[in-house]
C-alpha cells in the first residue's frame, strides 16, 4: 500500500479508535470519532461522541482545535449529520470550517441523513472519499445500523451450560453452573447493552438482579415479558432504584388483574402475542440499539425463529448435569433434516478459568 495510502488508514482507524471510546454510552446515537489535520498535515484537533446529547465528535472536534483548519483535512467514521437533533447539523460545522477534505467511512443509515451530508459536502466543494476502513467501522456501529435498516434492536443472545449442554436439572436449578470469573465477565458485559430481557419463568425461578454490579450508570432497563403477569409480588426487579423495569405482556393470553402485583415504579406494555419481534421492535422504538437476551429455552427458541438474535454468547463449564430431563438451551426446532440446522460464524473461543466462553454470530 502506497505511504499515502497508510496515513490516510492511520487516521481512520484513529477515528474509529476514538469512536469506540463512547461503546457503552451513545445510544440512541452511532458511534462516531474525528480527526482534524491542518493544509500541512498535522493533527490539530480530535473528538468523539460520548452520549445523546452532548457535543457529536466533529462538533467536538472543532470545539477542540489548536489550529486554523483551514484548507484541512477531516476523518469520522460516520457520515457527518446534516438534520436538527439535540444538537446542531455537524455538516454545517464541517463546510463553515474551511475543510477542503472528508474521508468518510460509511454512510449513515439513519434515513434523515443517509447520503444527504455527502451531497451538502460536495455541494459546497469539499472533497469527500467515502469507503476507507469500511469494515471496521461497520462492525463498530453494527447495533446502530441494524435498528435503524430493520427497526428492531440488535439482539444478542446469552446462556451458561455444561459439558454435556443442560443449562439447570430437571428441578429448575442451575446455581452455579459458571465460575465466579464468568458470572464476573457477564457484568461486564451487561455493560454494552441498553436493555436485558428475561421471560415470566425466569423470574419466577432465579429471582435475577440483571446489573452490571454498578458498572453502567444508569444500569441497563430491565425488561420482564410474560404471557400470563402471573409474576410473584416480591423481586429484585421490583426496586427501580437499581435500574428501570418494564414488563411486556402478551394481551390476549394474560390475567390483567394480576397487574396490581406490579410496583406503579415499573413500567408495564402490553403487545397483541407472544411474538418477541414485537418486544424487539419496542425496545428499538425507545432507542435501544443492543439488547441482550438473558432468557429460557421457550423465549430464547422463539427469539431466534422470529430473527430477535444476530449474536449468541455462550459459556459452557467443564461440568456433567445429565439426564434426559434437564433443561436445554432451546425447545424443539422441528428440523427434520440436516440442511435446516441453524450454523453459526465468526466464532470467538476464548478460557475464563476452566470455563469456556464462545462468542458467534449466527450465520444469514
């Protein structure tokens, strides 16, 4: 690659970096990072986006500048916005400033900007090169962009084994089948996520706390959905000064007078099935990019036959269950062939402890 080449690379994949500074913050919002360099090439300026509301990462940028930016050179991993959010159009930002240059690596989904900050860019002059660290940049705004093309959240789907894939014994219990480290490492990943959502079952058996210990503020919202609302009247879930609760119920099965067990602090939504594309679709409308689904076999069989899953997070323990009733991951699929079997890609094995955590996509 010529040393041009390499430079301008350099300085994407600076942006990207500051980008991912704000993964566990932006939502609604993209990640987003920027680069500034004077006519003569030198960096003069950077910034990222690090929550709805506050400064975008050109508008930070610019905030930032050590320098005239004059005849310069900006790079952001995300088309530059050009509509009236929260915070002024970036666009106007860039074009005001003198730039002559933006590399940009993707276009922006959102379909109030998608392609309209570029045409604004060229109208006025600037020189824009679309394309460099494509990859990257979408596999950093992944979540982002599935919301906005499909309106639903991106949804990830997590469980704990053992060795010989039972998930608890035949009597519900499961604690614990993971070591401290992994039950550790689920916290910290709780932190990446909007919300968390577990089926009326899961409630009822693990009574869960679904925090990341402290580690997010404010911590994940908590979603419970039931086909029934016939959920007990004390729960960890019940105390919204840890973080919000929502409970989903699917109307046309559930009891509505069980609804005076629910605190007034958590928030209840009713949908027309048992369908959980709908609950993804809600979640998605409120601004959630990333979700996670912490639930059982019956949930968790229907996320994925109703496309709720695009990732799945596994961790399986050097540990024996047995039995022919215990729980599994998943109810039956119905597969009766070989070709009908859901594959997995991109698979990410790595040890915590003598546990095994193996992070796939599930394959389209």
């Amino acid at each position: 690659m010529p040393e041009k080449n390499l430079s301008h690379t350099k300085w994407m994949k600076r942006a990207i970096f500051l980008a991912s500074l704000g993964k566990n913050t932006t939502s609604p919002n993209p990640r987003v990072g920027a680069v500034i360099l004077d006519k003569h090439g030198n960096l003069i300026s950077e910034g990222f986006h690090y929550k709805a509301g506050m400064p975008h990462a050109e508008a930070m940028a610019f905030n930032n500048l050590k320098n005239d930016s004059s005849g310069g050179t900006m790079y952001v991993n995300l088309e530059p916005c050009c509509h009236q959010g929260k915070t002024p159009p970036c666009v106007d930002k860039v074009i005001s400033s003198g730039i002559k240059k933006v590399y940009i690596s993707i276009e922006d989904p959102d379909k109030r900007v998608s392609g309209k900050g570029i045409k604004l860019l060229k109208e006025a002059g600037i020189q824009v090169h679309l394309g460099l660290c494509k990859k990257e940049s979408l596999d950093l705004n992944k979540a982002f962009i599935h919301r906005n093309i499909t309106k639903k959240a991106f949804g990830v789907l997590k469980w704990a084994m053992s060795i010989d894939g039972r998930i608890a014994l035949k009597n519900g219990k499961s604690k614990w089948i993971t070591n401290v480290e992994s039950r550790s490492l689920v916290h910290s990943y709780r932190a990446e996520f909007d919300a968390i959502i577990i089926g009326g079952n899961t409630l009822r058996k693990d009574n869960p706390l679904l925090t990341t210990r402290g580690l997010k503020n404010p911590e994940p919202l908590r979603v419970i959905f039931t086909k029934t609302l016939n959920l007990p009247t004390k729960s960890n879930l019940w105390d919204c000064n840890k973080a919000n609760t929502i409970v989903i119920y699917d109307s046309s099965t559930a009891n509505e007078s069980y609804l005076k067990r629910i605190p007034k602090c958590v928030e209840v939504e009713k949908i027309s099935s048992d369908n959980p594309e709908l609950i993804s679709k809600i979640l998605a409308s409120r601004g959630c990019n990333k979700v996670l689904w912490e639930c059982g076999p019956g949930l968790a069989t229907a996320a994925i036959q109703n496309n709720c899953i695009q990732e799945i997070i596994t961790f399986i323990a050097p540990k024996i269950l047995g039995g022919e009733n215990s729980m599994n991951p998943f109810c039956d699929f119905d597969f009766e062939e070989m070709h009908e079997i859901i594959k997995l890609s991109d698979s990410q094995v790595s040890l915590i402890g003598n546990d095994i955590c193996v992070k796939s996509m599930l394959k389209k």
